[in-house]
C-alpha cells in the first residue's frame, strides 16, 4: 500500500468516524426528545387544565386546549416540535406565549455564569489545596485541610446551602439569603447574589478534587524525578513546580472535568435552594405547569451539551489513539 | 363543572391555595393567638403608629411558573395578586366577613335578588388621568366572567348580556337566578380596568400604585401622586419591591438577613422558632382566615353509605391531640363544621366530643365490626399527611384499622374521578366567606362535592340560602345548612390552623382585606 492510499484510507475512516458520532448523536437527541415527551404527556393533567384555576366551564377549557394544540393526536404535536425545532423554532411556552428559545436564552445565561464562577474558582482553589496539604503531608495542614473537605463534601448540598445562608446572610448580614436580583438589576449588576450559590457548588466539588491533587503531590514528591532533581541541587520551589505539579494535577484533570461539566449544566439544588432564576430552576417550574414546550426546550439543550462533550472526549481519545478511531 | 376537565393543578390552585385568593374575608391587623405570643400588626392593633410617608418596601411571596402581569391571571400565584392589588382597584373588599366597597361606592339587589344595582364612585381616576365609569366596571366583569379566570367561576350566575350600563355611574347586574350572596362574590377580586382594553398584560388600574419593572422574579412599583383615595390612607409608601420565592424557609432568611421587610406565608415551626427574635415580628391572620382540616368521608362510598360509620369517625377523631400534634399548639379545635369565627358561622352548633367507645358501639351497630379503612392524602399542603398519620393511631383506638395511602403531591389532584369518589381523605381548606363554601363544596352544584352526591333536604336548604336578603335571613338559612351538615355531612372538621406571615418591626399598615397570604399593601409605611 502507497503512502498516498495509506492517507486515502485514514481520511476515510476519520470521516466514517466522524459521520457515525454525529448520527448517533442526532439519533441520541431525537431519542431524547421523544422520551421527554411521552413522559410529559402520559403526566396527568395538561397545560390547559392547569391555568384554567379548576373554576372555568369545560368549553372554556377545550377552548384553550384547542388554541393551545393539545387536542391533536400526539405523534402530530411531536412531529410538529421536532419540524419545528430541526428549523431552529422551539415553540412557545403554554404558560406565558414567550418564545422557549427566549426563555431559555435568559435562564441558561444564569446558569452558566453561575457554573462559570464556580468553575473558575474549583481549579485554582483545588490545586492549591491539593498541594499545600500534599507538601505536608500527615502534619496538621494536612489533616486540617482534609478533614474539613471530607466533612463538606459528606454533607448534602442543600445542607451545606442552609448552613452558609446561616451563617454568611442570617448570622453575619454579608451576603443575600435568596439570590433574586432586583427589579432594576441582573445577576451581573448584583453579583454578591452569585456569592453563596458559587460557594454551596464549591463545597460539593471541591473535596474529591482537592484530595485526587494531594495523593498526587505526595506521589510525584517521592518520584525518582523529583528526588534527582533535589539531588542535582534543584531549588524545592523549582522541583514543586517543574516536576511535582504537573505529575500531580494530570491525574485529576478528568475528574475536574467532569464536575466542571456539571456545575455548567445547571445545578438545581443550589439554584432552587436560593431561588437563583437559572435553567434548572425553570425546567422544575416548567415540569410542574406541564409547559411540554419549555421542558422539551430545556432538556433538549441540556441532552445537546451532554453529547457534544461526548463527542468531544470520543475525538481527543480517538485523536491520541487511532486504533479505536479506526475501529482496529 | 365536568370534573374530566379539572387538572391537578387546578384543582392545586383552587381547592389549595388558589380559593384563598379569590375568595376571603376579614383582616390581617389581627393579634395573632392568644397562646402564641404572635406580634400584632395593623391598623386595627397598632392604632397608635402614625403613618410615614416615603421609603420602598421589600416584600417577598411565593411565584410560580405562570407568574404574569395579566389582569385576568392575577390570582395565579401569591406574589401576582399582591401585585393586582396594588395596581388595581376593586369593586369591594371583605372585612369581618362583609363587603366594605370600594370602586362601588353602593350595592343595592331587587326585591328577590335577580337584579343587583352598582353604584359607581365619583372621581376614580385610572393611573393615565382617565376617569373610572360604569362601562369600565361592566366591561371588567364581563370580561373576568368570560375569560379563564378564577373569578369567573364566581360569576356563573352573572348574566353578561343582560346586564347594562344605565347611565356613567350606575351599573345593572343580572343574575340567571336569585342570589341574595352575590355583594359577597361582587367583594372578591373583582379587579377595574378600562373599557376596550386588549392587552390585559398592560391594562391600566385606577389604585395606589403603578407598575414600573417587571420580570419573572422581582418587580418594582411607584406610588401615584394622584390617587383617589389618599385622602382616607395610602399610598404613603414611595415604592413596593417584590420579590418571587418559592420556599418559605428562604422568604424567611432573606427576611432575617435585612434582604426584604415582609415575608409572606411561613410555616407554623418557624414562627415558634421565631417568636422570641426582637427583630422579627410574627404575624397571624385573623381567625375567619384560618384554614380548616378536614377527614371528607364519601356519602356515596362503603362504609360512609352508614350513617353510623360517618358518626364513629367523628367520635373517634381525638381533636384537641391534632391541634396540639398538627398545630404545634398554635390552631385550635373545629367541630365538623366551616368558617367559625365568621359572622355567618352558627355558634350554637355543640362542641364534638373525643368518645373512641362511642365510635366503637356505632361500628357494632352497623354491623362493621373491625372496620379497615385507607384515607388517601398527601404532604401537598402542611397539614394533611401528618392529620392522617395521626388519626391511625386515634382510629386504632376506636376499633378502626385506618392505613395512609398517601400520594405524591404531584398526582393527588390529576385525578378528578378518584378525588370525588374516594371513601376517605384529608382535606385542607382555606378561608372563603361561609355562604360560597358551602355552596362550593356541598349540593349538586357544587363543584367539588368531596363528601359525594347531595339529596333534595341539602339542595332545598342551599337553594333556600340563595334566595334569601337580608342579613337575619341570610344568616338563618346559612345556619339551617351548617346545622344539616353538622348532623348528616361527611366532613370531620377537627382543626383550625393559623396562616402567618413575618415582617421586620419596622412595617406596619399591612392588612389583609380578605385574604391574608395575599395581603394589601395599599396602606403599608415603614416606621423604625
């Protein structure tokens, strides 16, 4: 086989790949989607039913269900999202008439500042721990700084919440008790609303983060690499950062990937434990006023950013190992 | 009302807490009970705080997902409707369980009550200078009677078309029958907004304040300049800003935390809690607005077919134990009967005693021996699943095997069917004058008859209720009913539970006019 049809033959299986990843995604999503709505319509009551206060005649209500599109059969109302939504229109709220895509443009923005802060403080805060404590290991930082992330991360999110919103707005008047910007403000003029949401998130992700950097630190400080670099005369402040850090922090990347795809994939408990107007919370709102459009929207969208990191993660393996992208 | 067509979330609203919104009566201003310790608040308990003018007021109630603007969908969630309230005038507000009228500035009815005469008040101006006539009035009826509202199911006996404006401040109301109780319905929610109006999002109002921000969480009104009642009150306030937030346990610290001044609807554990902190003033509804907890035993149902089953379920109910288990000790004890303390309500009815012998002998005499019974409930609302959980244990004494059934709160109103023909349940109701309860709950119109199908005595006395004017009639036909229910009804009502609220010292002028979760800040000043 020549070089040129060697390439011919790569190129080919990396667009196989590629094809099979992204229809398996779409088929992933339809899936999704169908799911969630089977399971919003086998729900009992609808849309109609719950606005219509359990006071207005029966006419009135199938009036309203007409208007609504909820007497078609099924299968049509599914067909006429999916169209709908494969032409970039997610419908409009039962509730409210908003636009879904508007609804959840304001709420997902929420939510991923809210994920966003917290993730760009778990990674610095992670690691610095991870390694003050793993430098020390077994003297009293040590100890400290695990014991009290060991006992964060076994207390239930909500827990730790109430116990913040205690101490921080109760107790010391700091920071607000509910996260509900203003009438005239956003999250983004009032960022002290973000303060003990960010830091409930934190306490839920940072132990396992903290404790993956430490193990690694006090490994790669007993390394065969380490321990030449200190007899060569290297500085310890030199070796902790040319040779014990990046030994150490590799291993926990993965993970502090994973909870960084969870807190941007919106973090109910925090958001509903302070009334934070995010995605999580809507779709909660939503499920419970069978506002079928608003909870396909936002599932949907949810399923998407899930997948698309899959397909992510499946292309960087397959990028460092051809074997399983060539399916050999 | 075909029931098929009444969702759980209906039903949620109406028979939970959405009749409290439309329907209501009495004051907030009211000490809380004796045996609590709750601070009073109000024009009528705090006489002697003179109103200040200026300053916003943070208030924070609980939303939902169909928080709107609308004026036809203002009763859908708590912080919606004190909102309404405050942009919108009404034709009349319940005090004490009467109409004191508002926009009406008189109510008259014909000599059998078909026909009902509304009196415009002079020189109500909405918030853009237009002048408030009887064709807004007529207009806003017709349009809360024709649309899905809650209100319209109060205005079933409303004849639109009939009904006429004859001349700018007087308006005619025609009923499909007589209902000497309709100033009672014309006092609920019976929000004003201008004739013609389209876009019932931004329908003009002719009260105190107006709507400046809006969004689905917070909204921020300004006092008019130029309202029409000033002279007699508010608006003292510059501004109110509420604040939508589902749990009550996070209305309350952001209360504590100075985030907001008032808190609306907090749970009977946190006001115990809560009592001895200076500065946190508990606050209680009056006791025509407390809610009422109920086992609804099914007369079309085995074993409830008995008369005899019905009557042992009663004795077997240990009351004055619910109140103190149920109630934390902050209720007090019902007997089988709705709206005590409201005038209406008959004070002669006896007290029902705890007798689980009693209970005993009259399952022997109707021959159900050891009865086993399932009551359906749900932790939906405080109060139900824990009334059932304690009446097994009261049941058991009575010779009664009673098990839970109990349901995710989720599911327990989805299905109407089963709701209406279950044989034994709790139920919680909220407050609402006497004589559209009972109309709401018992007869063959009624529409969520939870105790089963009526007969021609309940009828004859409902429609007799109906028919009658004049409050010494009123009264004694709403009496005759209680008094049936008493005897032949199927609801044990046992306890009474307090609704409460919280503020900082600083406010006061909060009152309820009907409806305590919902309360009216119309008058509302802060004073440190």
């Amino acid at each position: 086989m020549t070089a040129s049809s060697t390439r011919r033959s790569h190129r080919f299986h990396a667009s196989l790949w590629w094809l099979r990843r992204l229809l398996t995604a779409a088929g992933t999503l339809v899936a999704a989607s169908l799911l969630v709505f089977v399971a919003t319509t086998l729900a009992p009551g609808d849309a109609a039913t719950a606005q219509l206060a359990g006071q207005a005649s029966p006419e009135r209500i199938a009036e309203l269900r007409h208007d609504m599109g909820l007497d078609h059969p099924p299968w049509e109302r599914y067909g006429h999202w999916l169209w709908g939504a494969l032409h970039g229109d997610l419908g409009t709220s039962y509730v409210n008439g908003e636009p879904v895509s508007q609804l959840i443009a304001a709420r997902a923005g929420n939510s991923l500042l809210l994920g966003a802060v917290a993730a760009a403080l778990l990674v610095p805060i992670a690691i610095s721990l991870g390694l003050w404590a793993g430098l020390r290991a077994g003297r009293v930082v040590d100890r400290a700084v695990s014991t009290s992330t060991l006992t964060l991360v076994s207390l239930p999110e909500f827990v730790t919440g109430t116990l913040l919103v205690l101490l921080f707005a109760v107790g010391l008047g700091w920071f607000p008790a509910v996260s509900v910007p203003s009438a005239d403000g956003s999250v983004l003029s009032e960022p002290q609303v973000l303060v003990l949401p960010v830091m409930t998130l934190l306490s839920v992700c940072l132990a396992q983060n903290v404790r993956l950097v430490r193990s690694g630190v006090i490994a790669a400080t007993a390394s065969d690499a380490a321990q030449a670099a200190r007899l060569g005369g290297v500085p310890e402040r030199r070796v902790v950062l040319r040779w014990v850090l990046p030994a150490a922090v590799v291993p926990a990347v993965p993970v502090l990937a994973r909870y960084l795809s969870y807190l941007l994939g919106g973090t109910l408990v925090a958001e509903t434990l302070f009334g934070y107007p995010g995605l999580a919370a809507a779709l909660v709102n939503a499920t419970a006023a069978r506002d079928a459009p608003v909870v396909l929207g936002v599932t949907v969208l949810v399923a998407a950013m899930t997948v698309a990191l899959n397909v992510l993660a499946d292309a960087l393996a397959a990028s460092l190992n051809p074997a399983a992208r060539n399916g050999t | 009302m075909n029931f098929d067509q009444v969702s759980r979330r209906s039903i949620l609203r109406t028979v939970g807490s959405g009749l409290g919104v439309v329907l209501g009566g009495g004051l907030l201003a009211a000490c809380g009970d004796g045996s609590s310790g709750h601070t009073p608040l109000g024009s009528s308990a705090t006489p002697s705080v003179a109103p200040r003018r200026g300053g916003k007021l943070r208030a924070a109630f609980a939303g939902s997902s169909t928080e709107s603007t609308s004026v036809i969908r203002a009763t859908s969630s708590a912080v919606d409707y004190v909102r309404a309230r405050l942009v919108w005038d009404t034709l009349g507000e319940i005090e004490k369980s009467k109409p004191v009228w508002r926009i009406a500035e008189s109510v008259e009815h014909n000599a059998d009550a078909t026909r009902w005469t509304v009196r415009v008040r002079d020189g109500i101006t909405f918030s853009d200078g237009r002048k408030l006539t009887a064709e807004d009035v007529l207009f806003s009826l017709r349009t809360l009677a024709s649309n899905p509202t809650a209100q319209s199911g109060l205005l079933g006996g409303f004849d639109a078309k009939a009904s006429k404006v004859r001349d700018p401040r007087t308006v005619e109301l025609h009923l499909k029958g007589p209902d000497g109780f309709f100033d009672l319905v014309l006092a609920q929610s019976i929000f004003v907004f201008p004739a013609g109006t389209k876009d019932f999002e931004r329908a003009l109002g002719s009260g105190p304040f107006v709507l400046k921000k809006w969004s689905r969480g917070s909204s921020l009104l300004k006092a008019r300049k130029d309202y029409w009642d000033a002279d007699h009150g508010g608006p003292y306030l510059d501004a109110v800003e509420l604040f939508s937030v589902a749990e009550a346990g996070a209305r309350l610290n952001g209360l504590k935390s100075g985030q907001f001044d008032y808190a609306g609807a907090i749970s009977l554990s946190a006001a115990r809690a809560e009592n001895k902190n200076p500065k946190v003033r508990v606050l209680t509804a009056p006791k025509e607005l407390w809610s009422e907890l109920s086992l609804s035993m099914n007369l079309g149902t085995e074993p409830f077919t008995e008369p005899e089953a019905v009557q042992a379920v009663r004795y077997a109910i240990d009351r004055e134990a619910l109140v103190r288990s149920v109630t934390l000790g902050q209720g007090e004890v019902a007997d089988d009967a709705l709206g005590r303390h409201q005038t209406w309500y008959d004070s002669s009815l006896p007290r029902r005693a705890h007798d689980p012998e009693k209970a005993r002998r009259l399952l022997k005499k109707a021959r159900l021996g050891e009865a086993k019974l399932s009551v359906r409930t749900s932790d939906y609302e405080y109060g139900t699943l824990e009334s059932a959980t304690a009446f097994v244990q009261q049941a058991k004494a009575a010779g009664m095997a009673v098990a839970v059934d109990k349901i995710p709160a989720a599911d327990y109103y989805s299905d109407i069917k089963k709701l209406l023909s279950t044989p034994l349940q709790t139920n919680l109701f909220h407050p609402m004058p006497l004589p559209l309860s009972l109309s709401f709950y018992y007869g063959s119109h009624a529409s969520y008859p939870f105790t089963g199908p009526s007969n021609d005595t309940l009828d004859g006395l409902l429609s007799a209720m109906h028919a009658a004017v004049g409050d010494g009639k009123r009264s004694r036909t709403v009496h005759d009913v209680q008094h049936y229910l008493y005897e032949h009804g199927g609801d044990a009502v046992f306890a009474r539970m307090p609704p409460l609220a919280a503020s900082t010292p600083a406010v006061h002028g909060v009152e309820a006019r009907g409806f305590f979760d919902y309360p009216c800040l119309r008058d509302a000043f802060l004073r440190p």
